[in-house]
C-alpha cells in the first residue's frame, strides 16, 4: 500500500522516493511502518523530513535564534549611540517605522510559511518557490550575502567588545592583568578567530546551536535585566572616555540616574560625530536608522532554520511573532531608560555605557560576546543553508554542484560562506558594514512582500495558507515601507542593489539550467494567467473595426520538418497578430488516455527552437478535413481568434529536411529519438487526395476566413533576408486573378496588398522594396458616378477606395491608392497581360464544363512566364490571388475528383518555378483610408 501523502503535497515524486529508497538501503535502515495520518510531506524535489536529523521546536529553533539575532551588536553597544544622535523620539519612531517594516514582512512570511512544506533555505526557498527561478534565484543570492555581511558585523561587534572588555584600558581589566593588546591588525586577528570559532560551531551542526540557543539566550535575558535594573540602582557618577575616542580630550562625562531633566535634554535629535569610524563622519538620520535597522534584521533567523525545525509551517509564524513583542519591548524600555538617565555627552562619546554604569560589568561582558557571537553564528549558518539550498536547485548548474550535501550538514556550504565572511571583516566598522546590510536585508523583505502580494493577487485556488491575519494591504504596506526606506536613505546602496538583482534575474534567465524546467511553479504564470483572462474577456469581437485590423494567422502543418522556413515566415507577417501553428492527426479516442500529450511538448520544444511566438494546437479527427474544419472553427479564445487560414501547398516537390540538413539555420537534433523522428517526413504516398486538400480550402472560405496556400518556401533563405543580402530586392504583389476579369481594387486585391505591406513592416524585411503589379484596366471598368462597373457583382469591391480618382488610367489609380493607404511601394502595370479579346472565348463559355476544365495550358503558361520574367531570383516572396474553388456536391463523386484534380492543376501551372510565393483569398476589407 503506498503512503499517505499530506493533503498539502501536489503528488507522489518517484524519482525522490527511489532516491530514498536507495539511502535506506546503503544505510541499513528501514523506515518504521506510518499510520493513515502520517507520512511525509512532499514538495517539488525536497521531503520535510531527512533521515537521522533531530528536529527543534518552536522555543529553541525559532524564537531564540530570532531574539539572539535582533539583539546582536544593537542592545548592548550601539543604544547610546542611538538616543544620544537622534533623541528619543526620533528613536522610538525609527523603531517604529522598522517595526512596521518588519511586521508586515513577517505577515507575508507567515502566510507564505503556512501554505505548505517549508524546506531548507528558508527565506529563499519562499521567495523561488513562489516568484519562480530567476527571480527567486537573485534574491536567494542577495540574501545570501546579507547573512554573510550581518555575520561579519556581528564579528565586529564581538571583537569591540572584547578590547572594550579586556583590551588594554578594558573595563574588567585591572592594572596588574595582562591584557589583550589593541590595534587594527590585532583586532583583525580577533575577529579571524571569532569567525575560526564560527566554522566550527557551524560544521558540528546547526541543530547544536539551536540546541545551546536557549541557555545562550536565557544568559542574554539575565545579562539585559541586570542593566536595565542598574539603571534605578546605580547613583550619579562620573564615567570616563573610552580609549577608542581620540575625537575629544573630555575624560568624563555625566551619568545622572534618573532624572527628569536629563530625560528632556535626551528628547530631540543632536547629531555628533562617530568617533568608532576612520574620520569621525558626522551622524545622520540614515546613518542612525541604518544601524537601527540592523536590530530587527534578525527576524529572518527563524525561516533560516526551516530545514532543522520539526514543523516549520507553525513554528515560524509563532517564533517570530513572539520574537517581534518581545524584543520590541526590550528595545523600548531601553531607549527610554538611557534617554532618562544618560547625558547626551556620555551616549555620543562612550558607546558601551552600559559597562561603568551595570551592578555588576561582567555581566554586560557576557551579554555583549554572547548577543553579537550568536547573531554571528546564527547568520553563517543561515548564509550556508541557503547557499545549499541554491545548489540543491541547480541555480547555478556546475558552479555549485559540489556545495550540495547528502549528509545534512552542508560542509562546503559552511565552509565558502565563512571565507566570505572573512573577507567582510576586513572593513572592520561596525556602523560601516552596517549601511550595507540594512539595504540588502530591505531588498530581501521586499521580495518577500512581492511575492506574498503576488500570491494574494492571482488568487490560485491552491493559495489557503492558515495563517490568517495579512491581506494584500498589509503586502503593500510593507512593499511600500521597505523600498521607501531604502531609496530615501541610502540611494546610491538601494540602486546598487536594485541592479545587482536585475542583472541576477537577466543572467540567470538566460544561463541558469533551473530556469528551463524548473521543479516548482512560478508565481508570473499565475498573474499572467489572471490577466489575459481578464483582458480576454473585456476584447469584444462586436467592436472590431478594419483600422485596427491586424493578421491573425493558423498555419496548418502536417511536416515541420520540412516547413521550417514557412513557419519563420509566418512569425514575421503576423506583425504583433495571433499565430496558431495548427496539426492534424487521423485517429480516435480509445480510452487510454490522450494520445497528443506526448506529442504536444514536442512541438512546444519546437516553438522554442525557432524562436517564434505562436500557440500550438493539435487536433484528433477521424479525416484531416474534419481536423482542419474543427481547428478552423475552435483554435483561439474569445476575440483573439485567427481570421486567415494558411496552408501548405500540395504538389510532387521532393521533401527537405531542415533539422538533419548541415547548411540549415534550423538544425537540430533534439527531434531525433531511439524510436524513430518526432516529425516525420510526407512522402507523396502520405499526401492528401486532390478531392481532400480543396475540401479543406473550400471549407475554410465557407466560414468567412480568408485562406493562403503557400508553395515554396524550402527556397525562402531568412538568413539571407535578415542580413540585407544583395541577392534579394523586393518584395511583389500581383492584384489580378489569372482566370478572372476583376480590376485591381476588390477586397481579394487589397487583403494581398494588405498582406505584403505588413511582411514589409516586419523587422528584417525594411530593406525589400514593395512593388506592385496590375493589369490594365478595360474599358468598361471605369467609374460612373462615383463606383466601378464591375464585370461581375462577384467583384466585391472594397468600399473605402471605390471612388480612388475616378477617369484616370488604372497605374495612377494605384499609386494614389498606396498614398492614401501610405504604403510605401511603386506601381507596376503589364502591358503584356493578356487581354480581354483574347480570354473571352474560354471565360464566357456557357457550357456546363468548369472555367478549370476550359482554361487553355497555353494561357497558364503565358501568366506563368509573365510573373517569372518579374518575380525572379531578387524576389523574396510573391503573393498571388487565389482562384475561388469549384463549387463540389455534398457526396464523393467522380465528377469532384476529377475538377478538384484540374483545379489543383491550374493552381500548379500557375505558380510553377516561382520565387516563396502565397495564394491568398481575402474575403473582408482589410484597409483602410480613414483616420
């Protein structure tokens, strides 16, 4: 009996459970027999659970991680520097604003975190899961390097305190103890073994950090409550200048107690130098919030240990939450505690006040190293899991391959994320390092918000998460907020980081193998989903108008292989149109299931290769008629469907396969299979019978859509096109029928020249000149009264050009016709064409034959010769007009075969040995003279 899935799992994943499988098995291990309600939980290519790992709960895997990581370098050393340069005020609402930020980002990570398995990575794995490879791939890889500088400032922090502590003037060192010596090069050997210690830590495992996080935490609380109960014991003192100060010769400075006064002198902001950086730069706003905002950074710890945490979809919103309350009112008691009992000139001139003014310093000691050495380890590990969590989804390819771990403690993870980290500690200042991290860190909780936001957007059903209380408000805001902040302060590191995620996205697009087939969704497929159908649904076919026309084209292919060129050529007429690449295949349902699924990825791989923009439709019919009839009818949606059919031509050209030829722009082997060719070749033998191929024809005119048959293009060279090669020059249009009296200004006429202007518009083909050719007009096909005197009614006239400069000779008609349609092309009239003296006899024959059965070989012959002594070797395409078909009956007869046979026939003597050339029959204007 298989195992239970969880209702959240979109299905079994084979390859994963044979994967598994076979570890159990090299391990010795049997997996214990599961209850009805238990089981793994799947999601893409990861389980939620890995075989030997002991998991945490909520307390030590999320909630002290995330206190231990907020507090950090902020709590104990950089509080003084807050309220003493911004006031309290300013302090409380920057701790505010950071808040909102911050609440409103972990609404979306909690709504986010209870819609299904979370796995290792944790921020990362939210943000891929849900905005796809690329972009979550860039921000994956910007938040990697957030955890690497957040460690390399908690280093720094560590180290500050350790020669505040027990440097040469420390605290707790006397004048008859050894000390640690000071200077930038000691100082850098320190935080080299802090980050040593680190790596250590971080390669016994990160459950033994989560594990000790409490007792580090606990240590941390009572470390923080004896400062804050020092605050009301100790007395009014004198506290002297750090040695680290060299911007004053002031050796003391006033510590009050608590006093209203002090209190008030501590409300507004009075910004000073910061005598911890190289040049002493004078403090900001942006410089204040941006070491602020350093102390709530830290909520990211909790979703970083996802792949640790026995359930991650609980444990991270109630860790975090509690986190958040908690620290917030650490931080607010504080702020106003130092405001009441500090000077302004002890909190800017000493930032580890809190030291001379604690019951008892050592405790202010242990809460400083344990506070800024845990946030440090807490990010390296952090920073490893998701730099694993990229290689395990082959972000990118080879280059991190190896970094992937089957052991649970990503070893090679940990260990490239500490060099970084000890290439970060080289810039040493604390307040430096910390601009740079509230930035990426901001980048990150935006993604965050997007992504949720995204979510809540496209409202896919499968979107329930349990966490209840966010709504795309709450999104916003928090969109809002972070890139707000971010731009505001620190421009020029938002801008640097806005396009290192640009450029992430754009690379990994084009290089990453993820992005191929990746294992997940991708949120952008859902939004657009949400609005094409909304825009569907607002494109009303009822107000079309011919101004806006624009070719909506369904190409029948029975053979890509052969009609690679076509198919190019097609994507560029379309001019911004639908294009529906469209195949038949004879056959029925049996009962086993569709037999076009296998196939259709096939021909989505060809789209791909050729690098066109169409959709792809496959049709199963009894008879390719009744296929062609049922895609001719139903390909589209809505408004958006084609309006012009076109087809390949039927004839005895031997076939040519483009895939296998090596001169071929458009060879490839990805079609060639161990069973045989995706796309085979059409012999003759697999051809449609005459009677069949004009069905189809006569088919798609009976439902009001033009029709285009297309005959050879195997000669069409796009490369030659898209380079401006010499050897091509034009493009040609002929406005005449071959067995029709019509003038050139019928609706059939203009849909061809509608047809080549639009090709010419195309990029790549600007460089052809359009020409266009027409016989002469006769005499009786003059304007009276302001319209044509067609032969026929069956003229179909176009009715916006009827009255085009009525009395003239037909060439200045047409030239003045393309300047009223402003289509760039030169007129042409052939003199040569047969006249109408010389066709009336078979044309107006009254006998029950066929015009196809009457009209002489020796007049195809002679329209043949003309055309080709014009469309030559410089033409790149031809378009001709289409003959209208013979009318057939309902039922299969003799008579059909036989005058479908001769149609086809005149169709072929017609077009024989031409340059790429399109018949085409338009049945509705398509131009257009008025604005």
């Amino acid at each position: 009996m298989a195992e239970p899935l969880s209702p959240l799992s979109p299905g079994t994943n084979r390859g994963a459970r044979g994967f598994m499988g076979s570890l159990r098995a090299r391990l010795g291990r049997t997996p214990a027999p599961r209850s009805a309600g238990e089981g793994y939980v799947e999601f893409g290519e990861f389980r939620s659970e890995r075989p030997g790992i002991k998991k945490v709960g909520t307390f030590a895997g999320v909630f002290c991680p995330v206190v231990l990581s907020m507090f950090s370098a902020l709590v104990f050393i950089r509080m003084g520097y807050l309220v003493g340069n911004a006031g309290l005020l300013v302090t409380l609402a920057q701790f505010l604003l950071a808040y909102l930020i911050v609440v409103f980002t972990v609404t979306s990570i909690c709504a986010i975190s209870t819609n299904g398995a979370v796995e290792g990575g944790g921020v990362y794995f939210m943000i891929s899961r849900t905005l796809g490879p690329e972009f979550g791939g860039a921000i994956g890889t910007l938040f990697f390097f957030a955890n690497v500088v957040s460690s390399a400032l908690c280093i720094s922090a560590c180290t500050e305190a350790l020669v505040e502590n027990f440097g040469p003037h420390g605290y707790l060192i006397s004048d008859n103890q050894p000390a640690l010596p000071d200077g930038d090069w000691y100082r850098f050997l320190y935080r080299s073994i802090l980050n040593a210690i680190g790596l250590c830590v971080s390669l016994a495992g990160a459950s033994l950090f989560a594990r000790t996080s409490l007792a580090i935490w606990l240590t941390v609380v009572v470390c923080l409550g004896s400062a804050m109960l020092s605050f009301f014991i100790t007395a009014p003192a004198l506290i002297e200048r750090p040695e680290s100060n060299t911007l004053t010769n002031v050796t003391y400075f006033n510590y009050t107690g608590l006093s209203s006064a002090t209190l008030l002198s501590n409300l507004y902001p009075k910004y000073g130098r910061d005598y911890s950086t190289t040049h002493g730069e004078f403090a900001d706003f942006a410089s204040v919030f941006g070491v602020l905002f350093t102390g709530v950074t830290g909520v990211m710890a909790g979703a970083n240990m996802s792949g640790e945490l026995k359930n991650p979809a609980s444990s991270i919103p109630r860790g975090t939450l509690a986190a958040l309350l908690f620290t917030a009112l650490s931080y607010a008691a504080l702020s106003v505690l130092t405001a009441a009992t500090c000077s302004r000139e002890l909190l800017q001139n000493n930032y580890v006040y809190l030291l001379p003014v604690n019951i008892w310093p050592p405790f202010i000691a242990v809460g400083m190293l344990m506070a800024t050495f845990s946030a440090a380890l807490s990010n390296l590990i952090g920073a490893s899991r998701v730099l694993e969590a990229l290689a395990k989804d082959n972000i990118y390819g080879f280059l991190l391959r190896p970094v992937v771990s089957h052991s649970g403690n990503p070893v090679l993870a940990v260990i490239a994320s500490w060099l970084l980290v000890q290439i970060a500690i080289v810039t040493g200042s604390l307040n430096a390092i910390a601009q740079i991290n509230s930035v990426l860190f901001m980048t990150s909780y935006f993604a965050i918000n997007l992504a949720c936001l995204g979510l809540d957007l496209a409202g896919a059903p499968n979107f329930r998460p349990s966490f209840k209380q966010f709504s795309w408000h709450t999104c916003v805001a928090g969109l809002a907020g972070s890139s707000g902040v971010m731009f505001s302060l620190r421009p020029a590191h938002a801008c640097g980081a806005a396009l290192a995620c640009a450029a992430l996205v754009l690379a990994l697009h084009a290089l990453s193998p993820a992005a191929a087939s990746p294992a997940w969704g991708s949120l952008s497929q859902a939004l657009i989903f949400h609005q094409v159908r909304k825009y569907l649904l607002l494109l009303d076919p009822r107000r079309e108008h011919v101004k806006f026309w624009r070719p909506q084209m369904l190409l029948l292919i029975a053979a890509p292989r052969q009609q690679a060129p076509l198919i190019d050529f097609v994507n560029d007429q379309k001019k911004g149109g639908l294009f529906v690449l469209g195949h038949v295949r004879v056959g029925e349902l049996d009962g086993s299931g569709d037999p076009l699924a296998e196939e259709h990825k096939y021909w989505l791989q060809l789209i791909d290769h050729l690098k066109v923009k169409a959709f792809v439709e496959l049709c199963l019919a009894p008879s390719v008629r009744s296929g062609a009839a049922q895609l001719t009818r139903l390909a589209g949606l809505g408004a958006m469907k084609p309006d012009t059919v076109l087809l390949g031509f039927r004839d005895q050209a031997p076939p040519r396969d483009f895939f296998r030829d090596p001169n071929s722009p458009y060879k490839t082997e990805q079609f060639d299979t161990e069973t045989g060719d995706v796309f085979p070749l059409r012999g003759a033998d697999s051809k449609l019978s005459a009677h069949e191929y004009v069905r189809v024809v006569a088919d798609v005119l009976s439902v009001n859509k033009n029709v285009g048959l297309c005959r050879h293009f195997h000669k069409l060279d796009m490369a030659a096109v898209e380079r401006k090669s010499a050897a091509l020059k034009y493009i040609d249009v002929w406005l005449v029928e071959p067995l029709a009296a019509h003038g050139c200004f019928t609706v059939r006429a203009l849909f061809a020249l509608q047809l080549s202007a639009v090709v010419r518009s195309a990029r790549g083909w600007r460089h052809l000149q359009l020409r266009v050719f027409t016989k002469p007009e006769p005499e009786q096909g003059v304007l009276e009264e302001g319209r044509t005197l067609p032969v026929s009614e069956d003229a179909s006239l176009d009715p916006s050009i009827v009255n085009v400069a009525p009395g003239r000779p037909v060439q200045e008609r047409l030239q003045h016709l393309l300047r009223l349609l402003r289509i760039n092309a030169t007129a042409h009239v052939i003199s040569e064409w047969p006249a109408p003296d010389e066709t009336s006899r078979w044309m107006s024959d009254n006998s029950d034959h066929s015009i196809y059965q009457r009209v002489p070989l020796t007049h195809l012959q002679r329209v043949n010769s003309i055309i080709r002594s014009r469309s030559g070797s410089e033409t790149a395409v031809t378009f001709l007009q289409l003959p209208e078909p013979p009318p057939l009956t309902a039922e299969l007869s003799a008579a059909d075969n036989t005058i479908c046979g001769q149609y086809l026939q005149v169709l072929d003597e017609f077009t024989k040995e031409l340059s790429p050339t399109i018949l085409v029959r338009g049945l509705k204007p398509v131009t257009s003279t008025a604005l």
